[in-house]
C-alpha cells in the first residue's frame, strides 16, 4: 500500500487526529493540504497550518497550508481549488474539523450551539459538497468523516443533546452521501475511537493530564484511517468503523503501542455501541510493567 502522489485534503489538520492522518500518508511521499483556521499560534494549543505544512514536509509528503472555517462556503470552495491546481486533483477528503461543548440544554449558550451545528454538521456537507467535482477525477476517490455510529440511544444524547446533534449530523452525511455517491464510484465513510484519543481538546476541555495518560495516540485513527482510504473506493462504502475492530480485521494486533500511558487504564469514547465489542484479546485494563 502507498499513497505516494496522492493528494489529502485534511480539515481540522493544524493539529490531533487530522494532522496525524497527513504525517501517515506523508511517508508516503503524499500531497497534504492542511486546511483549518490557526494561522497564529493559539495560547493553549499547539501547532498551527504552517507547523503542520514543516512537519507534513520533513515526514516526506509534500503540503499546502490553507487558512480555511469550514462555515465559510466560499472559502471551502476556494481552497479545494487551490489544491487541485497546486497538485493536479484531490484523492481524499477527510472531514476532520469538529467543535466540542459538553453541557446539558439549559447551559448550552446558543451560540455554541450554532458553532457546533456549523462547524461538524455544515462544515462537513459544505467540503464535501464541493469536492465531489474533483473526486470524481480520481482513480480511487474517499470522503471519511471523523463521526461515529449513529447509535441512537437515549444515553448519548441525554447529558449533551447539542453535541451529540451535531456530531451525529456528520454521519448522517455519511449515511445520505454513501448512497448518493456509490454510483459515481466515490466512498463515504466513519471513523471513530473507542477509547479517548490524546488531543489538545481532550487535555483543555475533557479532564487534563490524567486524562490524556488514559488515552490512546493520535496515531491509532491516523493507522486506521490510512487503511481506510485503501480500499477499493467502489466496494467499501457507507461503513461505520471502529479504530481498534477496523485495524484488528486488517492484520494488527499490536494495541498496546498507541497507549500514552500502559499502565494506565483506558478511558472510553462517546457513541461506540455496546455490541461494538473490542478485539481479541484487547483490554482496557492497564498493561502490567
């Protein structure tokens, strides 16, 4: 497998998941397009597109820093064209960017609300609306959303409607576009955590250091979602995916290597349904030393 000369449109790519997904496929020798709105660095995190574009460069691949809000459909559009014309088409779209806010309703200040909604539901229809054109030019063409199963249970939606709304409204474009592109020969995929990923959200807004030594590596989706985007783009559409089950069922077996802390028990994610069991033999126990 090898994505060498294929070009990644990454949202959300400055840091976390969506920058790990761009380092796997510059290994490769890709073309990364780092889409996502730090220009300058941020007080509490880490990483803006343009660290992004030197670490995308040193790992092998070939990148474009591009100053995009996804709730902005004309700059969307504009910066999928930008990409297209520096390297000749796009490949891959991964719908990386999402907002975050844990709170019931009656502390959901709507404008977080709106940003949520805008950001992951919108934000993710928006690109993929319009890098339909250009993935229909490619050989093997994939849409992936950051998003999870639509699980609908009650339990999900009850401490953090808004979120969860949003959240899901990004695979309900999985579940409309999987459909909608099949016969153009596009996939439109999820991928998602079972355990919490070690990101910047997680360590500012979900529980700190301890949190983040109970998590798995970026590097984890960034494997999976590379596998992923392997496939054959005609056959393996409209999947919901577990990162652990996915890369189980593609020959890993290795889990403990994306653990920050092995000997800290693994904290889950949100949205994985009870009867997505984990692998063989993989626990969330901690890993004795």
């Amino acid at each position: 497998m090898s994505l060498a000369g294929k070009t990644l449109f990454i949202t959300g790519a400055s840091r976390g998941i969506g920058l790990a997904i761009g380092l796997r496929a510059a290994r490769d020798g890709a073309n990364v397009a780092i889409a996502a709105k730090t220009a300058e660095p941020h007080p509490k995190l880490a990483g803006t597109i343009y660290t992004a574009a030197e670490e995308i460069e040193r790992a092998g691949g070939k990148a474009l820093p591009l100053v995009v809000d996804v709730r902005d459909e004309a700059m969307v559009k504009d910066a999928l064209d930008q990409t297209a014309a520096r390297f000749g088409g796009i490949d891959i779209v991964v719908n990386n960017a999402s907002a975050i806010q844990l709170t019931p309703a009656v502390d959901t200040d709507m404008r977080r609300f709106d940003l949520m909604h805008q950001i992951n539901t919108r934000g993710t229809f928006v690109v993929s609306k319009w890098a339909i054109p250009h993935l229909e030019k490619a050989a093997n063409p994939h849409i992936l959303m950051i998003s999870p199963p639509l699980d609908m249970k009650e339990k999900w939606f009850a401490r953090h409607t808004a979120y969860t709304m949003a959240k899901f409204g990004m695979s309900l474009v999985v579940l409309g576009l999987a459909g909608e592109l099949r016969p153009k020969g596009i996939a439109v995929n999820a991928l998602w955590p079972r355990t919490v990923i070690a990101t910047a959200a997680v360590k500012n807004l979900l529980g700190g250091d301890a949190m983040m030594r109970a998590s798995r590596k970026p590097e984890i989706m960034a494997d999976a979602a590379y596998a992923i985007v392997h496939k054959p783009a005609r056959e393996f559409t409209g999947r919901f995916l577990i990162d652990d089950t996915f890369l189980a069922e593609n020959g890993v077996t290795d889990f403990d290597q994306y653990r920050v802390d092995p000997t800290q028990k693994l904290a889950p994610d949100f949205f994985v349904p009870d009867d997505f069991l984990p692998p063989q033999g993989v626990s969330f126990e901690a890993v004795a030393r």
